[in-house]
C-alpha cells in the first residue's frame, strides 16, 4: 500500500494521448481501474510487464509506463510465459480481448491456466472484434448480430470464468465496467495471487456491439451491466438466478506455481553443482 | 461540498471525447458538455467529491482535486 496520492499521470505514456479508443469505449475504463490497482499496490514500474496480442485491448500495452510487450496475435500469453521464467521476479500481466484471448489465443489460453504459471490475465470481453471492423467472437453468444452475422449468429459462447475455472486457472473473477472500483479490487487480488489469474471484465463496445444489436450508446450499455450482473451471493442474485455473476469464482493456493515448480527441477538436475 | 472544502475539477478537452458518461453518472449533476461536446464542471459548487466521473472516465480526462481550506498539511 502506499499513502501517497494516486495521479495517472505517473504510469502512463502521456505523449500518446488521446488514446485510439472510440468514444466510450470501455477500455479505458479497464485502464483506468488497473493503473490504480498497481498504485494502490505499490508497485515499482520497473516491476512489472505487460504484454499484449492484437486488437483494440491490446493497445493499452502501449499506453502504460511499465516494461511492455505488443507481439502477435493470441500469443500474449505465450510471451508472457518465456519474460516470466527468464525474469520470475517480475509481475506479468497480459490485456486480452475476447476474440485475442479464446479464439486465437484459446490454445495458450487454457494451457497457460493448466500450467498454473504466474501471469494476470485480465479478459476485456466487449463480445466483438471491434478494431477490424465488427465481427462475431467466441464471446458474442448465439441470436446476435455482427457484420459477419447479419441474419444473426448460430454459435453458442464460451464461458471465460468456468472454462479457466476447467482448465486449471487457480484465480477466477469476473466483473463489469460499471463497476470500476469492484473491477479494480479484483485486479489487485489478481496481481498479488501466485499462479495463474484470470479477470474478466465485460466492457462495451458501443460502436459496433452496442449499434448493431441495438444496445444503445455507451451510457446505456453501462447502465445494462448495473441490472444485469449480480454479485454472488448477493440477494440479487437469489432471487434471479439467470442474472451474470460476479466476483470471485475460483482462489485456489494449494498447486504449485509453474517457476518455482521448475526452479525445483533445475537444482535437481544440477545436483549442487551449480 | 464540506464546510471550508473546495473542489476543482480539471478537465483535459484535448483526451476527452464527449462520449457523455461522467455527465450521465454525476450524481449531483455537476457536469455538463460545452460548446464543443465536451465535458465541463457547470455547477462545481454542488460537486461532493466522489470521484465517480474520473473512475469511469474513458479518456482518463479528469481529475479531481480536493483542497481543505486553511487546514494545509493537516492530513496524514
């Protein structure tokens, strides 16, 4: 923790705002919520990297004043694995869309999760590909439209909390835009966990998602995720059970971590000799 | 506002793109756009400080700073 003041301008790169993002995205919304977690934290900037595939979430890797890594699309994780066993002393954290996370990164992802490694996966689900123009998403659900969905989708989506939850992610949580200071809570728990920690939050894209399915402008859809998500265990939730739950879903201490797993067999093979 | 406290509200309206969200969950109706579609502090007197616009900011546009009135360095 530390007492002093939080001013953003301390962990950004300010000369490349304004950001790219539409107005009212909700991205930087998750942005916001992160560089506050990191300074309620207390962490060095020097202590953590980001790394960062392809799409519109993947862009904040270049906005923050930490080490930072923009690779290739789906591969974040990949990446983040090799910096976190070369590097283990330092904080990992990965920004992932939804389509960069569970459609071309869906591999990496569930095998990051079974790895138990240390990384903070943090899952900004705005249900579209938003910076190549608007198409469907493993996160978009069926009945919805999309530019590449016009008679709407057929395909049903993927869970992100029970699918890292069945993978083997140790830390599972889940929150919305709407709820920033929430959203920021559960980020710090997501960094200060040892293993792999997956934070999903749902974030508008109100120009594509929000236009084509008729969700409104940015205002609306964030007034959308107030009623439509509870908080587990909450009254809310009891007496509407269909409602999307937050908060945390999975904190598992007991696997062992994947670097101090493998530091183990590395003085094994050495026998002391090193 | 608290007795002796005021508030400022600085706005960046070069990173602020109007999108209208610190205006929709002001919950004492603080702001509003300018001219330019862009948000400004029209009623700063009513402001309490909660710090939800600059929360929910997008465009990290706003920042607010509290000053208590002639109690300098009286916080720890």
């Amino acid at each position: 923790m530390t007492t002093q003041a939080f001013n953003f301008k301390d962990y950004i790169r300010p000369r490349f705002f304004p950001h790219i993002w539409c107005p009212g995205c909700g991205h930087g919304i998750v942005l916001g919520s992160l560089l506050r977690a990191v300074h309620e934290l207390g962490l060095d900037k020097n202590e953590i990297v980001m790394t960062s595939g392809i799409g519109c979430s993947s862009r904040i890797s270049g906005y923050v004043d930490f080490h930072s890594l923009h690779t290739i699309h789906g591969r974040a994780l990949s990446f983040a694995t090799g910096v976190k066993l070369s590097q283990p002393n330092l904080k990992a954290i990965v920004p992932m869309g939804d389509g960069d996370a569970l459609a071309i990164g869906g591999n990496h992802f569930i095998h990051a999760a079974r790895r138990n490694i240390d990384i903070t996966a943090i899952v900004m689900n705005n249900r579209i590909y938003g910076m190549t123009g608007g198409q469907f998403s493993p996160l978009s659900g069926s009945g919805k439209k999309a530019t590449t969905a016009p008679y709407t989708t057929i395909d049903r989506d993927f869970d992100v909390a029970e699918l890292a939850k069945s993978a083997g992610a140790t830390f599972v949580a889940r929150s919305t835009v709407y709820h920033a200071n929430e959203c920021k809570d559960l980020i710090k728990k997501g960094i200060t966990h040892k293993g792999f920690s997956v934070v999903e939050i749902l974030t508008q894209c109100p120009t594509y998602y929000g236009r084509k399915n008729k969700e409104g402008d940015a205002i609306q859809m964030m007034e959308g995720y107030k009623t439509n998500t509870a908080k587990i265990g909450s009254k809310k939730l009891e007496k509407n059970p269909d409602l999307i739950q937050r908060g945390i879903f999975v904190k598992n201490t007991d696997v062992p971590e994947y670097c101090e797993a493998y530091d183990k067999i590395i003085k094994t093979a050495m026998k002391g000799k090193a | 506002m608290g007795k002796g406290k005021t508030v400022k509200h600085l706005i960046d309206k070069e990173w602020c793109k109007g999108c209208g969200i610190c205006i929709h969950f002001c919950p004492k109706n603080v702001l509003d756009f300018d001219q330019y579609g862009k948000a400004e502090a029209i009623r700063p007197e009513d402001c309490i400080a909660c710090k939800l616009c600059e929360l929910r900011c997008p465009d990290l546009a706003i920042q607010i700073i509290e000053d208590q009135e002639g109690e300098n360095e009286k916080q720890e």
